[in-house]
C-alpha cells in the first residue's frame, strides 16, 4: 500500500459509495459523474494494491475487509479535520490561544496578580508571563519571543505601539532615621550629596535616576552603588547604606508598614506610565488582541496602591 498517494478525494469516494451501496448514488452525493466515482476507487485500489468493494448479492457495493481499514481511516480524518476546523475558528475569534507576556523586573510586584485576573476572565487563553530587565524585554519583543510587553518607557527600536495602561510614580526611599527624613522639600545639594543604589545599566529605573540627578545637579557629580535587585536595593536602604530612586509600585508595603520613607524634594516623585507594547510590524494574534483589550479595560487597577 502507498498511503502517500492517497487523496482526500477518494476516500470521500469510497465513503459515499460504501454508504449508498451504488456507484451512480455515490456521484449524486458528491456531484461527480458516474465515471469520475469509478476512476476515483480504481485510483485507490491500485493505490492499496487490493479491492476496497465488491458487489453483494443483490447488487449493491460493499467494502472488503481491506475497504473496511480504509473507511476507518476515513472516519478519523474526518473527525480531525471537523475537529481542526473547530479549533481554528476558536483561535480566529480569540476565544484560545497562547499570549507570550513580558514584564520588566520592576512590574514583578503586579504582573502575577494581572496574570490571574486575565486568566479568570479569559480561562480558555493561556497567558506565559516573562520578567527581565528592560534590555531583555526589549531583546525578546524584536526578536519576536513577546506578543506583548510592560514596561515604563517605550523604546525607538523596535517600533512599537505603547497603549498607557496607568500611573507609574517613581521616588526617592530613605529609612525612617534618615537625616533628611524630615526636610520638606529635600534641597538638590543635600541629596546629591547622598550614596544612591542603584539598579544595573539596562534598567529603566536606572535611566530614569541618572536623568533626574544630571538634571537636578546640573553636572555636578554623585555617587552611586550598584545592585543587582529591588529587593537587595530596599533591604540596603532600610540598613541605612542610602537612598534609592525606585519605583512606587516596589515599595508599597513598606511604605505603609513605615520601613521606608518617601523623601520630600523638587520634582518628586517624578510622574511616568506603564506602557502596553506591542510590534508595529506584527499583526497580533486574535488571542493577543483580546488579553490587550482585557488589560487596558482594567484601567491600571491592578497597580500596587498606598
């Protein structure tokens, strides 16, 4: 038998004239000539090397053993391809799918709780959630890893659409006995004068703190310390080793709980968005689609609030 040549066609065929028990009822079915049914099971029986239907005894056609096989054969396929058509319907509306999420680091602190609601309200949608810093979302949605991407700033490259999806404060942390916990506002001097730690190049925090101290110093030099996470980073500033300019949304619990004070100063806290970031030059999937629209409904309601 030479299952590669069989077509889709003849099994059709062969189903059709195993159910009407007749050649001539086989082509009505299927709006063939008579002819074309005959050429088509000869097709297949050259094909499977053996006769798929004889005539009974009162003249009517049906399947050998080996036509039986086929029919089998038959049925499942048929049951697939109705089933892959379901499926593809689903996927074309939406209603299933797989979405790629990729968050900066920073979003950590709400991604998962946005990751479950999404998946409340979209159950039959599997949403992946992906948490890197800046760089490596940015590296992963151009090189197509990403149907969407949160972050803060929108990047030039890769082109991008960026929907705001809410605020995004960012300030400047001290502990509780720092000794400008009190100063309303912090004058730009005293705070330069400050050790920062600092998130590594690559950070979308770190771009922002550099900005803000160049700014505020007008050139003038500062001092920074690196780490490597926004937990080390809160844990060293509640040990008193500095301050830190981070986002709001990292610190909310121990801002209420009073590990960590916000300190007072000119420009503070500096106002940014979250972004909802996907390819210009892609076409999002139907699934994708509806995860953004279902985000963007939410309003920025599942951002951390004080």
């Amino acid at each position: 038998m030479k299952p590669e040549g069989i077509s889709l066609r003849q099994l059709r065929c062969l189903r059709a004239v195993a159910d009407s028990g007749s050649l001539t009822a086989a082509a009505g079915l299927l709006g063939l000539t008579t002819p074309a049914i005959h050429s088509q099971l000869r097709g297949l029986e050259d094909l499977a090397g053996c006769a798929l239907m004889v005539r009974a005894e009162h003249g009517a056609f049906r399947p050998t053993p080996e036509g039986q096989a086929l029919l089998l054969a038959e049925s499942q396929i048929a049951t697939a391809l109705s089933r892959a058509g379901r499926e593809i319907g689903a996927l074309r509306q939406g209603r299933v799918g797989n979405v790629v999420l990729g968050v900066v680091s920073t979003g950590k602190y709400f991604a998962p709780g946005l990751v479950a609601r999404l998946l409340r309200l979209l159950p039959e949608i599997e949403v992946t959630l992906r948490i890197g810093n800046r760089d490596a979302v940015l590296a992963a949605l151009a090189g197509d890893d990403l149907d969407l991407a949160v972050m803060g700033r929108p990047p030039r490259e890769p082109a991008v659409i960026a929907d705001p999806v809410g605020p995004h404060p960012h300030i400047i942390i001290a502990a509780p006995d720092h000794p400008l916990a009190d100063a309303d506002p912090v004058m730009p001097g005293d705070l330069l004068a400050q050790t920062f730690l600092s998130r590594e190049e690559g950070s979308g925090t770190r771009i922002l703190m550099t900005r803000f101290l160049d700014r505020i110093g007008e050139g003038a030099t500062w001092r920074a310390v690196e780490m490597g996470t926004n937990e080390t980073i809160k844990q060293a500033v509640i040990a008193g080793l500095g301050v830190a300019l981070i986002s709001q949304h990292t610190v909310t619990e121990e801002l209420r709980s009073g590990r960590l004070i916000a300190l007072r100063g000119i420009g503070l806290p500096i106002q940014r968005s979250w972004y909802l970031l996907r390819r210009a030059d892609r076409q999002m999937s139907a699934a994708a689609a509806r995860i953004r629209d279902e985000t963007l409904a939410m309003r920025g309601s599942f951002l951390p609030q004080l």
